[in-house]
C-alpha cells in the first residue's frame, strides 16, 4: 500500500535547498498492508484523512506526544470497511466508517478495535466525514461538555475560520449561542458570515476589543460568556478583556506560538473557570465522553445542523504542499489528504509532455503566452467539467507553466519574477491573464448546477434525479455516502449558484422576501432590514396589490427607506408568470463561464487583499478608456520642461506645454477647477461630457504624453489639431456609421417589396423626468407615411428595457390596425439581435423579449433589422414629442358618500391607486368617446374593479362599455351630484359631455373630452363642421358661464398662439396667453377654464361675434363652418378623404388601400420647451402637418429611394399644433 512515513524529524514543507537530505515525509509506495490482530479489529480502506496543526508540529518534533521513527502520521479519517475480524458484529465489509487515531491515518489501510469506530450515516459525504472527529469533536468537548454552553450566552471564538474555530461557531449556533468570531482577511469574514454568525472581527482592520465592545453595547449585553482559544500570545490576552464575570476560558491550542500567561488574581475576583482541553487524552481517561460526542456530532451532520466547510484536497504524493497551505494560514476550513484517487495524474503527465517538447525551442513571450492558454491550460477543462480536479493535479499543472513561462529547464534555477497568482491576474493589474485552474474548475462546474435546474428534463437531470434529490430540489439534495465522484463534484459548486444568482420577480410566490436574493439595484440582492410585520416565510407576491402593482404604503412600512425605494424600482412586467432564478453576474441574466470566473477571481482577490480603493477604479477607468484609443507602453522619461519633478497632475495639467495645449478647449478648462487633481478632471469629463468630446480629451492627453516622449516634432498648435484629426479618424472607424460623414446608409431606405409596409421604431430617455418617450411611424414603398404614434410611459429600465417595451406596443398596434406584412427597424441593435436569433434573455426585460416573441406568429410576415439613429430620425422625433404629453384623467367624487367617477382612466392602476389613497369608491367610469386615449383603460379598470360600470355613448364604439348614454340621460352620484350627458358630436359620432351639477350649489362642471379645448376645438373625424359649431356654440355655450371646464388634453398655449392670429387687439387672450405660459414653465396644468373665459378667449366659440366676422378680410374666417374648414384645408387634408387618424377601421389581409388608423395613439407633440405641443392624433385644430413638425423640429426633408431615383416623401397624416 502507499503511506506517509516519518524517517526523520522536520518542516515537511522545506524545499530541497532549504532541507538538509531526505524530505520528513517520503511516501513509500510498497509499504506493509497492516494485518487484523485481534478478533474485533477491523481493517478499513482509507478514503481521506485531515490535516492538523498537530500533525505538523508533530512531523516536526513539536508536539507534546513524541512517537518513535520511523512512523505514519496522521490522527482523524474516514473509508470503507475492507476486513472484519471474527468476533466484529457492529460492522461488515463495505460499511461507511470514520474514526481518529495517535497515527497511522496518513496510509491507504488503517486497522482500528470496532469499539474505535463509528458508522457515517447516510446522507453524508464519506470523504467530509474525515475532518470530524477531531476539529469538530475538540470543539464539541470544550464547548457542550466542559464549558456547558447554554442558549443566549455570548461566545467569543478566536482563529475561527481554521479547522477547530469554524467548528465552534457551527456548534454555538447549534447550541443557540450569540457567537463572535475573529479572523484575519476578507474573505474569512464573508464566509463567516455566510455561516449566521452574529458578528465578526477582521483582524487586519479592526481592533478586537473596540470592535466586541461596540456589538456588545448594541445588543445591549453585558460581555463574553465563553472563551474559545485555540490560538493564544497577545490576542488571547486582549480577548480577556471582554470576559464577563463568571466566564469560562477553554484553552485549545497555541497556534500564535506563545502561550499566554493568565493571571490568577484576575480569574479569582472574576470567578473565571479555565478549561485545559488536551482532546486526545480522553480516549485514555475518558472513552465514553468522546464516543458520546461522535455519535452527536454524526447526528448533527446528518440533520444538516452543522457543516464541514473543505478548503483544500490534495493526494498523498502532495502532502508537502497541504502541509504549506496549513502554515501559510491560506485556508478556510478543513485540508485533506483524498486517497485511491489515481484518475487525473494522466493529465499533469500530458502537459508536462507537451511542455517537454517546447523546451528547446526558440519561443517569445508572446508565443509562451499563447502555448500556455491554448494548449496546458486547455487540457484539462473537458475532465473540469465534469470533475472536481484535486488540488495537487491544478499545483502540479500551475508549477509547469510557470517554470515553462519563467523559461526555467530541467534542474536550472530561474528567478520567477511575479507569483503566479500574480500572472493569473488581469493585464491591467499586472497579470497576464492565466487561468487559476481551481476556480476555472469551479466555474464549469457550477454550468453543470445551472444546466440541471433550467434544464429540468435533461438527460443529466433525469439521472440524478432519480438517484439524489427524487422527492426534493437539487439545491437541497444531500450529498449521500456512496454518493458518485461527479456527482458529489456537481454538488459542491451549488455555493457558486447561491453566491452568483438571483430572483426575477415574476409572480412573487416563490420567493421568500427575507431569505432569498431578489432585490436587483441592491448590494447582495437581499433584504437588510429586519422582519417585522410580515412572518419569517412571506413572500414576496405579500408585496403585490390587487392591481398586481407594488404596494407602496405597506413596503414603505416594512423595509428601510433605501431599501423601499430599490424595491418599488423592480419590474413588475412579468407578474402572470413564475418567479425564475437568473445569473446576476451576466447582463442578460443568463449562465456564463466567464462571469462566474470572473466572478470568483474577484472574490479570491478581495479575500487576498482587500477591495480595490475607489482611486485605483478610477485610475482604471482612465488607462482603460485611453488604451482604447492609442496602446503604447508606459515609459517614464524626464519633463520636457525643466521646471519642476515630473508627476502626474504636472505632465498634464500645470506644464506650459499642456497648458498651453488645453488653452485652445475653453470645453475642457471650464470643468477644471484650481487645485484639482488630474485624475478628477477625468472623472468630471466623464460625468459631463459625451462622444466626441471625451475622445477627443484622452486623444490630447495621449498627444501631451506622446510629446513629453518622443520628443515631437512641431508646434503646441500641430499637437491640438492632430490630436483632434486623430480623434475623429477614431471615431469615424469604429462608429457605425461614421458620425461626422452624411454617406447612403444615413438615409431612410423603403421596404424590400411593395407588399411590405416599413415600421420605423425609436424610443428616448427623459431623465429628468424618469420617462420613456416612444415612437412608431409605418410608410409604404413610396415613403408615404400610413400610421405613426407618439407616447410616453414611465422609465422602468435601461436603454434595452425602453427599446423592448416600445416594440412591444409597436407590435401589439400594427395587430390592431391591420398591418401584417412589415419589416421592423430600430437603432438598438442588441434588441435586433434578440428579436432574430432566439437566444434567452432571463432579466426583467426578458419578460418582454418573451411577449414579443409570443406575438411575432400572428403576422404573415415581419423582419427586424438595426440601423443607425440618422436612418431612424422621423421616429425620434416621434418620441421626443412625446415629452410634454399630459394626458388627464379626472376623478368626481362625492364628499359625503365618498364614491367617485372618472372620466376617462387611461391608466387604470394610477387611477385605482389615487382612488385609494383618498379612501373613496369607485362607482363607474364616464367616457367621452372611443379613442384609444380615452378609452385605453376601460378594460383593465374593470378588472381593477370589479362590478364598476362604464358609461359610452350610444353611437360610440366604446370600448369596455356596460352602459350606453343618449343626450340628456341623467346619473347620480352619490346624494349630492348630478351628471348629465350630453351629445357634443364631431369629433366623434358619439361623443358625450359630462355637465355635473352639486346641490351644494357649487360652480357645475362640464368634462368635454375632444370637442373643446382651452382656447380651442377638436378634429371633426367623423362629423361636419355644421355639428362642431352645435356642440361648441350651442350645447356647450349655453351652459352658465361660471361653468368650469375639464378637457382631455392640455394644448392651452399653443390654441391662443393661434386666437392670437385671429385677434390681435384681444386684450383677455394676451393676458390668459402670458398665464398659461408661465403655467407651462412652472410644470403647472392650465385646466380648468371656464366657459365664461372660453366666450373671451376662444375663436372657435366667438365665430358669431362682429370681430370675427371681419376676419373674412384678412382671409382667415367668418363664420364657425369657415374657421373648420380653413384649419383643416390648412393641415392637408384633402375633402372627401376620412383623416388618416379617424374611426377604427383595418387594412385587409391582402393589404387593400384603405388607410390605417390608430385612433388618440398620438395625444401631443412638444416643441416648444416648457409649453403644450402639438397634437399628433389631431384632435385640435391648426395649420401645420406631421410631415412640416418634423422638418421644422430636424431641419430635414425626407428623402427615400426607390429604383435609383429620388423622390420627395409625399405628405402623411395630418398633424395639428394647437
């Protein structure tokens, strides 16, 4: 058999040149099987062995027990039972045992009395079971049986991330202790964390006992019950400190080297209890207690109550370099020596081949670097994928490649100037990016985690399935004793989908708010603030209102205010589907083996290190962005000036030369202030700036740098113009298309066939206000434009999010109006490549990609394409339009019954919200006509609310309507309020005007929809001029004039700018005009007017006044009939054709001339900052068309090209600014 043998005494991690001959421990391949020499001996195939402090302070001489040479070492293991002795009845071949032994583990045979053994239970992993016995039965002695810990007490556990301290904080939780642990590095304390303990010391940062003081005050507890030191010297003293009176000291070990000196009068006034816990001793003095712990312990570990956390594996033949890791106090948890596993040793003997044949060859860096990547580092990844490689096999292979890197043949000595950890680092920290194989190992193996659980009918799945987790989750899924190699490998890399993952709230009912990571905008993805009002098992569909939206008042009340506000950020587009777990390293939430490594080198650097100062990110993101645009070497040379030592802020910023350089960019000198340093001069430019100005920053930079260096030819003024040419040339080369150059693709382009109808899409971030700007236009082959929208949503997303959900109304629109033949273009290009290659998209926006795809089937035929914002200018425009639409929705209530009406409820969620949050019902839903900006909101509502009714006139295709109105029918609300109906038709056939009157005899109020506006009147879609001027002037007129008026859309400035024209001299509308300006500048609505103030103001309600009438002169109007008329002959429309916004009628399959409509999909263009547009449905009237806004807005002329000759887009849709 193999074994570890012991010849002589020594560092069994000294090096050849630091040993004096033989190594301390040699392993002996042919050694003696031990023989069975009792009757209840029981021989037992090792399957893995700890490591100990104690093992290497005895291989050294060290340790208080001394046994003579030669010998095996090694004390706890655990194997399968291979020989029984003849009177052996608690065991037979095959059992699953563990046990520790004074020596003899280090071997792949160990024979051991029954009485010595105990039987791992099922459900535990064989190879875990080794590191028990001793670390956790140490703790579990000292702990349950000597100190008596008992819930609530304090526990203060020093050197807690070794083997015996992690034990103790398991053991503490278990027995309900409040436990603190000390540890020295990053990532000891995350994992500490990671176990629920209640507060951790890092002990490269903190003082111990400030720290303990602090949380102890916190908790308001009066100090440390139990002492746990395994460490001893100067911590244990300072720890005393914290003692309590009555405390109990348990002395462990002295792994710091000195043992600590206790003084006795202390622990007498104090009544301290000290405890000397030598755990090997009672195996002599007191049997029982140990086999009694064991046996507990097992227990434990099967109930899953406590953990063995196995921080390295190594085979015998690398016991020298388990024993290093153990002194470099480089792990976190157990080491173990893996026995009979011979199966990955072909792969270190592969590369170590392959590298033998480079070794004479005449090779670069350069060309080592490649060999490396591709070829040694390559070998292993299929066996990674699979199997967890042993540690030794990964050493083995990083100690190759960083001899062939380092150029270092056979026996030579060679300096490695950078460890190779530092190699495997990033190049822009100093590495050369090679791979550390354990965590690429990892890595491929937590893809194997995530195949199972979004694969669950995969062949991989059924087969584990069935034999591990068939009546459970894989997450939760035991690692069993006789549990498969690759499947206890799978297994382990589940802590990497706990660390990496997250929630995508879908319908919230299967995500826990308090235990599982769900919160994406927040560090850690998991709630902070403590349970309250909701159980320990909420969950988070607990957090949704009956509208399925958040609910505001009860997270306000539960989670901290920061917290809240992340949680009312998340997407809630997805909440009729189920909740999915997503990857939140990716961007599209979606399983990579480069982010997990990334991910897991990151951890590793940070646990090593420390993070990153935010200096150093900021150094980065400057080299990075320059590196971009010019890769040169640093090199350090002398100032080309002389004036003063060279140092950063100096070469950049205070030499004449640069000085004199940026002098000619007032751009740039404006944002640096006197004494700021050059580092936040950068940051500043690019917080403020945009492309092509911050390119061309860095590029005057790199031109100062590469002046001072080469000592370049010409003048300061050659430096600024080349510097800018070459900026430009950059960009121009990587912009798609060239941003400076007007070239074909800048134009919009017809569709590929007649039959095809082109839809150009586009959305706009307003950030100021936190909304999204959308816009759509359809033309046909001659670049006649048939359809267009403009809207504005709230901003949920990213730019991906706004650009997915802009198409998905876009979609849903062309399905209702007839449009199923269509090429789609829009200038996000990672949307396209979605939309066109299938692949998954797991993050919040992902719900929508998958909307998207679900309608793409109900059209004949449909084609995505990406192309650049100048090809996509008229749809921007659309958008941006869009910023200033105030669409309104008003709710009469009621006081003294407290029930309400709302005319109009677009958006049916903010309607039932406010309703709410005045504590009023809502009774039914008072529509003014058809249009989808009136009645959008109908159906949803209903939903909403159930059992409301909804009013529509009777003529009106309303949709959603329960209850239809003829002119004069009455409602009643509540005791005190009356509304009448009345037909105001024009606009629509069936348009209806609410008139409310109160017995309260209150000022009554009319609700006039899209037949009077402020100051102005809406389309006659579907009426005469005859039928305007009997709505306005008549029905509407005839009300009192105190009569308050609420219409459907604010385009107030805009319809006096134009009553402005019909009467100059008009004192009253020179006056309201000033007022609503200043109104609209404040951000403040200019509805209600009055119709006392619309007889003053309105042209349209005055036709019948001698002043108007005299405009016949002038050429503008004389009667009502002729102002209709001259507006709409003014906008385009040519008489006998229906306005291409009107009714609801469809294209026909085969795609007939009729013309397309999306009825109030268009509520208002903006153009004037701070005042009301346009309205793009056209629902008021004025003088100018969609296509003369957007060549005013973009200072363009559509051009499109068909067959090779150019042709003037024809005039589209009339579009009003009024």
């Amino acid at each position: 058999m193999e074994a570890l043998l012991v010849r002589k005494l020594g560092d069994p991690t000294a090096t050849e040149q630091e040993r004096d001959g033989e190594s301390a421990i040699v392993l002996i391949k042919e050694h003696r099987i031990p023989e069975l020499e009792s009757p209840t001996a029981v021989r037992v195939r090792v399957k893995a062995t700890s490591l100990n402090y104690a093992n290497y302070l005895q291989i050294q001489g060290k340790y208080q027990e001394k046994p003579l040479l030669p010998f095996i070492p090694g004390s706890d293991y655990s194997g399968v039972v291979d020989a029984v002795g003849p009177k052996v009845e608690q065991f037979k071949v095959g059992d699953p045992v563990c046990s520790f032994a004074a020596l003899g583990s280090f071997a792949q045979f160990i024979v051991a009395d029954q009485s010595q053994l105990f039987r791992v239970p099922d459900g535990c992993d064989l190879v875990s079971a080794a590191a028990l016995p001793v670390a956790f039965g140490t703790s579990h002695v000292g702990l349950v049986h000597r100190a008596q810990l008992v819930s609530a007490q304090v526990l203060l556990v020093l050197g807690a991330a070794g083997g015996v301290g992690l034990a103790a904080v398991q053991i503490g939780k278990v027995c309900g202790a409040i436990v603190i642990a000390v540890a020295r590095g990053t990532q000891k304390v995350h994992f500490l964390k990671s176990l629920g303990v209640d507060h951790v010391v890092d002990l490269g940062s903190e003082n111990v006992t400030q720290s303990v003081k602090n949380f102890l005050k916190a908790r308001n507890l009066k100090g440390v019950d139990v002492l746990y030191d395994p460490v001893g010297g100067k911590l244990a003293k300072e720890s005393m400190r914290l003692l309590n009176w009555g405390a109990n000291i348990v002395v462990i070990g002295f792994a710091s080297g000195e043992v600590p000196v206790i003084p006795a009068n202390i622990a007498l006034v104090k009544n301290w209890t000290v405890h000397g816990l030598y755990w090997g001793s009672y195996k002599i003095h007191q049997p029982s207690v140990l086999d009694d712990s064991i046996r507990e312990l097992l227990s434990w570990m099967a109930r899953g109550l406590i953990t063995i956390h196995i921080s390295h594996t190594y085979s015998l033949s690398e016991a020298s370099q388990a024993f290093s890791a153990i002194k470099d106090r480089k792990v976190v948890g157990k080491v173990l020596l893996v026995l009979d596993d011979k199966t990955f040793e072909d792969l270190s003997t592969k590369v170590w081949k392959k590298i033998q044949g480079w070794k004479d060859k005449l090779l670069s860096q350069a060309g080592r670097e490649m060999l490396i990547k591709a070829v040694t580092q390559a070998i292993p990844v299929y066996a990674m994928s699979c199997f967890r490689i042993p540690d030794g096999i990964c050493a083995s292979i990083n100690s190759m490649s960083s001899n062939f890197w380092w150029e270092q043949r056979n026996n030579e000595r060679k300096m490695h100037w950078k460890s190779w950890d530092g190699l495997c680092s990033l190049k822009s920290g100093g590495g050369m990016r090679f791979r550390n194989l354990k965590l690429f190992n990892t890595a491929l193996l937590a893809k194997q985690c995530w195949r199972i659980l979004h694969h669950p009918h995969s062949l991989i799945d059924r087969i584990f399935k069935v034999k591990y987790f068939l009546h459970g989750s894989f997450m939760e899924a035991r690692i069993a004793t006789h549990s498969s190699f690759i499947w206890r490998s799978i297994a382990q890399a589940r802590e990497v989908i706990v660390k990496g993952s997250r929630w995508c709230v879908g319908d919230g009912a299967a995500i826990n708010i308090w235990q599982d990571k769900w919160v994406p905008s927040q560090n850690g993805h998991k709630v902070i603030s403590p349970p309250n009002t909701l159980q320990a098992g909420a969950k988070v569909c607990e957090l949704l209102s009956p509208s399925l939206s958040c609910n505001t008042g009860l997270i306000e009340e539960i989670f901290l205010p920061f917290e809240a506000e992340s949680i009312k950020q998340i997407l809630l587009v997805g909440v009729n589907k189920p909740d999915r777990l997503i990857w939140a390293q990716s961007p599209n939430g979606c399983f990579s083996i480069q982010s997990t490594y990334h991910m897991l080198v990151e951890e590793s650097r940070k646990g090593a290190q420390g993070a990153s100062s935010s200096s150093t990110q900021r150094w980065n993101s400057f080299w990075n962005k320059l590196w971009s645009i010019q890769k040169d070497y640093f090199k350090f040379l002398y100032p080309v000036c002389g004036e003063e030592v060279e140092t950063i802020n100096h070469m950049f910023i205070n030499c004449p030369v640069a000085l004199e350089v940026w002098s000619k960019y007032p751009l740039y000198m404006a944002l640096l202030q006197s004494g700021m340093w050059f580092v936040d001069w950068v940051e500043v430019i690019l917080s403020n700036l945009s492309s092509p100005d911050i390119e061309i920053f860095f590029t005057l930079a790199w031109f100062i740098w590469r002046h001072r260096n080469e000592v370049w030819s010409g003048s300061i003024n050659q430096i600024a113009l080349k510097a800018s040419k070459y900026a430009l040339e950059y960009l121009d080369a990587v912009l798609d298309p060239p941003l400076f150059q007007e070239t074909h693709e800048s134009k919009w382009s017809p569709p590929s066939s007649p039959h095809l109808f082109k839809v150009n899409v586009a959305s706009v971030i307003f950030k100021d206000k936190s909304e999204v700007g959308i816009g759509a236009v359809v033309r046909n082959s001659l670049g006649e434009v048939l359809a267009a929208t403009s809207e504005k949503i709230k901003c949920e997303g990213d730019m991906l999010w706004t650009s997915a959900i802009s198409m998905l109304k876009t979609l849903k629109l062309l399905l209702s109006t007839g449009f199923f033949t269509v090429e789609i273009e829009c200038s996000n290009s990672h949307l396209v490549s979605l939309l066109t290659s299938g692949k998954d998209f797991f993050t919040e926006t992902g719900w929508i990609i998958e909307d998207i795809r679900e309608l793409l089937p109900s059209f004949n035929s449909v084609s995505f394409k990406s192309i650049s914002k100048l090809c996509n200018r008229v749809a921007l425009a659309l958008a941006s339009f869009s910023k200033e639409k105030d669409e309104q929705s008003v709710c009469i209530i009621d006081e003294s019954s407290k029930e309400a009406a709302v005319v109009d409820p677009v958006e049916a969620e903010k309607v039932v919200e406010v309703a709410k949050q005045h504590g009023v019902l809502l009774k039914f839903v008072l529509t003014t006509h058809h249009h989808w900006d009136h009645a959008g909101g109908n159906e949803k509502i209903k939903q909403l609310v159930p059992g409301i009714k909804v009013y529509g006139g009777s003529v009106d295709n309303v949709k959603g309507c329960t209850d239809k109105l003829e002119n004069g029918d009455n409602i009643t609300l509540g005791a005190h309020l009356n509304i009448l109906s009345l037909h105001t038709p024009c606009h629509t056939k069936g348009h209806i005007s609410y008139y409310v009157t109160s017995k309260e005899e209150e000022d009554p109020a009319v609700f006039t929809g899209d037949t009077l506006f402020i100051a102005g009147c809406g389309r006659f879609f579907e009426g005469t001029a005859e039928q305007m001027y009997q709505s306005l002037c008549v029905t509407l007129g005839s009300l009192p004039k105190p009569t308050r008026v609420y219409c459907g859309h604010e385009y107030t400035v805009k319809n006096l700018q134009f009553a402005l024209t019909v009467e100059p001299d008009n004192v009253k509308i020179q006056q309201k005009l000033t007022w609503a300006q200043h109104q609209r500048q404040a951000g403040l609505p200019t509805i209600p007017s009055t119709i006392e103030e619309e007889l003053e103001t309105n042209p349209f309600m005055r036709v019948d006044l001698p002043e108007i009438q005299l405009c016949r002169k002038s050429g503008l109007a004389a009667s009502m009939i002729e102002v209709l008329e001259s507006a709409i002959d003014g906008a385009g429309v040519e008489q006998g054709k229906d306005p291409i916004w009107a009714g609801a009628s469809k294209l026909d399959q085969n795609g007939s001339n009729k013309v397309a409509r999306w009825p109030g999909l268009i509520s208002k263009v903006q153009n004037e900052p701070g005042n009301a547009g346009s309205s793009m449905d056209n629902h008021s009237n004025g003088n100018v068309t969609l296509k003369q806004i957007l060549d005013e807005a973009l200072n363009i002329k559509e051009e499109v090209k068909v067959k090779d000759k150019k042709i003037r887009g024809k005039k589209g849709p009339t579009c009003v600014v009024q």
